[in-house]
C-alpha cells in the first residue's frame, strides 16, 4: 500500500512539473505565435520526419538486443521490437505504472533469468550509449557553428569528445567487462540511431520552412534530449520546451519556431507510442534465435 502510494505521489509529482513548465513557457512567448508556426507546417516533410523517428527506434531496438544477447538473452529481433514498442508506450502512456525499461527488464529476467545486476547493467548501458552519442552530435555541431556563444568554448569541445569515449570505455571495461565486446557494436548503432533523429529534425526544420540557424536548431535539440531523459516530467513534456526555450534565447534563435519544433517532436514520438497499445493488450511472446 505505502509503495503504491509513493508511486502516485511520484506521478502527481511529474504531472504537476510539467504542466508548471508548460505554463512558465506560456507566460514567455504567445501560444498564437507557436500555432501559427505549426499551421505553416508541409505534410510532406513532417511525414518523412516520422519515418526517420521510427528508423531510430528500430536502431535502437537492434542495439538492446546486442546487450540483451551479449548476457544470454537470445530473443529474436522482431520479439525485441516490439518488446520496445510496448516499452515506449508504458514510458509516455502509463506514467504511473511500471516504465518501460523496468517492464523490459523483468521480462528479460523472468524469460532467461541471466540475473537482475547483469540485465539492469544492460539496459543501463544501452541508454548511456545512446546518451554519449547525443554528447558526441552536439559537440561537434557546436564546432561547426559559426555562433558566438560557443567560440570561447570550442577546445573544450575538442578535447570533450574523445574523453567522453574514454570514459564511458573505461566504465564498460571496468565495471562491466562482460558486455565490453559488444562495445564498438554499439556504439556504431547509437550513432545511427541519433543520426536519424537529426535528420528527423532536419525534416521538421524543412516543414516549418526554417533555413537559417540550422546547427543551432540542432544542437538545441540533442541538448533537450539529454535533458529530457532526466525523470522530472511526463515522457520529457515541458523539460524539453524549456531547454528549446532558453536554447533560443542564449543562441539568438527565434523562441516560438524552437517550441514549434519541439511539439512537433514529440507529436511524432506519441504517435509512434501509442502503437504500442496493441501489446499491452495482447502481451508479445518472446522468441529465441535458434
């Protein structure tokens, strides 16, 4: 009883920081300048940028299970896909039921029992190798930018990506040298799953017809989902519209196109979502590779 009330306190808690953020990036720009934005939105584009979304999770999913088979859990692809997808749903759908890297977890602990430590290891990695990736994107985007803001930063920008690299290798090997040959494998897949959601992106800034500031968009956007990936909110709502909101404003980006691009997102993200309603009806069955 007391555990299932720390868990609804905990969501009231989340519900309550999102809407509060919404609210403050209400009360900083004119929520008629965002929906003029989005009107201006081209179908084409946008529909492009969903299937670069969708690639990415697939992406994803592909590099979980090379950490899932890498401590003895042998499911087949397509059980891992949509294993995932039921995942995304519980994490943006049922906030106040179990996540959906928990769900995956107990699952994979209850199907192949490799042992809890080994299978929180994994999904813990999977995430901070997706997350070392956005770090990677975000400094090189912001050696590539022409915008004051990161001159005086840009050594360190230099020197941050191949001690990123460094360290998160020396924490595999260190702390979890059993998945360290799966290390580069994943790696490449991070950087594929991160590459599409730029081009996600990408596609977004071309619907809403924005051809300046296009690196800075971007870099924008790899930071809110670092931040996004913080537990404070629901799925990431309004932590994310905060990061697009400051981002504009130390970068000299136009406010209401940067909230415009970040609804835009995680539209695409909840509709991708919401398919995963289909397994929590019907539970998927996991298969093994023979």
């Amino acid at each position: 009883m007391t555990e299932r009330l720390r868990k609804k306190g905990i969501t009231a808690l989340k519900i309550i920081i999102s809407a509060v953020l919404i609210y403050f990036i209400f009360t900083k720009i004119e929520l008629k300048d965002v929906l003029q934005t989005l009107k201006k939105s081209d179908p084409l584009y946008l529909f492009m940028a969903l299937l670069f979304f969708v690639l990415s999770k697939v992406l994803s999913a592909f590099r979980t299970n090379l950490y899932f088979h890498q401590i003895g859990a042998k499911l087949t692809q397509l059980s891992n896909l949509k294993l995932s997808l039921l995942g995304m749903f519980y994490n943006l759908f049922l906030p106040g039921g179990i996540g959906g890297d928990a769900y995956k977890g107990y699952v994979i602990q209850k199907t192949y029992q490799p042992g809890t430590k080994k299978v929180v290891s994994s999904i813990l990695l999977d995430r901070l190798s997706g997350m070392l990736l956005l770090f990677i994107y975000a400094c090189t985007l912001a050696l590539l930018s022409e915008n004051e803001f990161f001159q005086s930063f840009y050594w360190l920008f230099v020197v941050a990506i191949p001690l990123s690299i460094v360290v998160f290798w020396f924490v595999n090997k260190t702390f979890f040298n059993y998945i360290l040959p799966v290390f580069w494998e994943a790696f490449g897949f991070s950087a594929l799953v991160q590459l599409s959601q730029l081009v996600s992106i990408l596609c977004i800034l071309k619907s809403l017809s924005v051809s300046l500031d296009t690196i800075e968009y971007l870099f924008v956007f790899l930071v809110s989902s670092i931040v996004s990936v913080i537990p404070l909110t629901i799925g990431g709502i309004g932590s994310r519209e905060v990061t697009f909101l400051y981002g504009a404003e130390w970068l000299g980006l136009d406010a209401s196109t940067s909230i415009g691009i970040s609804f835009t997102f995680f539209l695409i993200t909840a509709l991708t979502s919401l398919f995963g309603v289909i397994y929590h009806f019907k539970k998927p069955k996991l298969e093994s590779v023979d």
